[in-house]
C-alpha cells in the first residue's frame, strides 16, 4: 500500500509540473511573438520619412505612412480585424490598443493612440 500511495503521489506532483511548464512555455511563446510584432513594426514605421527633410540632412519620419504599415503589420502579425478586435485564432483575449511614439530629427515627438494623432511635446529642454 505504501507503494501506492507513493506512486500516486509521484503521479500528481508530475501532472502539476507537466502542466506549470506547458504554461509556461506558452506564456513565453506569446512574449516572444509580441517582442518579434513590436520590433516589425517600429522597423516598418521607420523605413518611411519625409524626402524633403531628408534631402537637407534631418531624419523626420512621415507618420501617416508610418502609422499606415503599422496597422497593416498589426493586423498581419497580431491576428486583428479592421476595428481592433481580434480573430477567433489570435493567442491574445479583449481588444487590441497601441501607442505609437515618434521621435526624429523634428525634436518633437508625436504620439499616435490607435492610429490618431493624440499628442506631441518638444523632447528637448
């Protein structure tokens, strides 16, 4: 009986562990996968700046165009309809919002919540 007793409890304190680390590893795919969106799409966003700007030496990015790809790789990468919520075989629950922060060369930074304008402030004192 003894025996038993001691199998049993070698059985469950395995099941709990099998499944902690399934947890896990899940969680940590997620993470993973939101890293890898959110890297996309601040490199996306900053392949686009204004030509002018640029042909005098300053780095400003066109943010409507920035704001544009941004959108179109969120739904891409993050499994997200047109109006934010996300599809039945997304790894994420609720509705979707993002910030979008833009620092250049303007020395102003432009905050974009959910693809519209929503603020912006000189980052230089």
């Amino acid at each position: 009986m003894k025996i038993f007793i001691t199998a049993l409890a070698v059985i469950v304190l395995y099941s709990f562990t099998i499944t902690f680390t399934q947890d896990y590893r899940q969680a940590q795919r997620n993470t993973y996968r939101l890293k890898y969106a959110c890297e996309e799409l601040s490199a996306s966003a900053a392949t686009f700046y204004d030509m002018e700007q640029y042909s005098k030496g300053y780095i400003v990015f066109d943010t409507d165009q920035g704001i544009k790809v941004s959108e179109d790789q969120i739904t891409e990468l993050l499994s997200v309809n047109g109006n934010g919520n996300l599809l039945s075989d997304s790894y994420w629950t609720g509705t979707l919002h993002y910030i979008v922060y833009f620092y250049d060369d303007s020395l102003v930074m432009r905050v974009y919540t959910d693809g519209i304008f929503t603020s912006s402030k000189s980052f230089v004192e």
